[in-house]
C-alpha cells in the first residue's frame, strides 16, 4: 500500500493521531483508522477524495485463478483454433 504524498503531509502534521487527521480531512475517524491499520481504503468516492486517494477503487487480479479450459485455449495458435471450431460445429451437424 503505498500512501499519497497529500495524505502523508496531513499524517505528519498531525503527529499519526486519527481523530485530529479525520478532523483535517473531514471525514469519519474509524475511515481513518481502517486505512492507516489495515489498509482498507473507503468506497465512497466522496470520501477517497478527502482522503488524497485516486477516484476509483483499483481491483487486485492477482488472486484470480484461470480455468484449465481457458489456459488451454489461449496456448493454442489460430489454426488450431479455428480446426478445434470446424471439428465442433460438424460433430453437431451445423456445418
């Protein structure tokens, strides 16, 4: 987690104490809190603005898993896509 330099200037001045950043940034103190102990950032973008934090919550992919079908598919060149699609369609009679 890497915190904005903004919000870190407000942290700084504040000495780390929550209820007097919360004060500075207007915003409730347990959001406070939340991020400086658990790195768990607000929803509202009302209040990620407040916080110096960027508009939209970024999504972490990392711990997402690609199914065994898919990995598949994705090593396969186009040709043999294409003859896997052919095989398919004829064996049900659509081609």
């Amino acid at each position: 987690m890497t915190i904005p330099p903004k919000l870190q200037a407000v942290i700084d001045e504040h000495k780390g104490k929550y209820h007097r950043i919360a004060e500075a940034l207007d915003v409730n103190v347990a959001h406070v809190h939340k991020y400086m102990t658990q790195g768990i950032e607000p929803k509202s973008a009302k209040l990620r603005k407040r916080m110096f934090l960027p508009g939209t919550q970024r999504k972490s992919r990392a711990g997402q898993t690609i199914p065994e079908h898919i990995r598949i598919w994705r090593h396969l060149s186009t040709a043999e896509r294409n003859k896997a699609i052919k095989d398919a369609l004829r064996s049900l009679g659509k081609l």
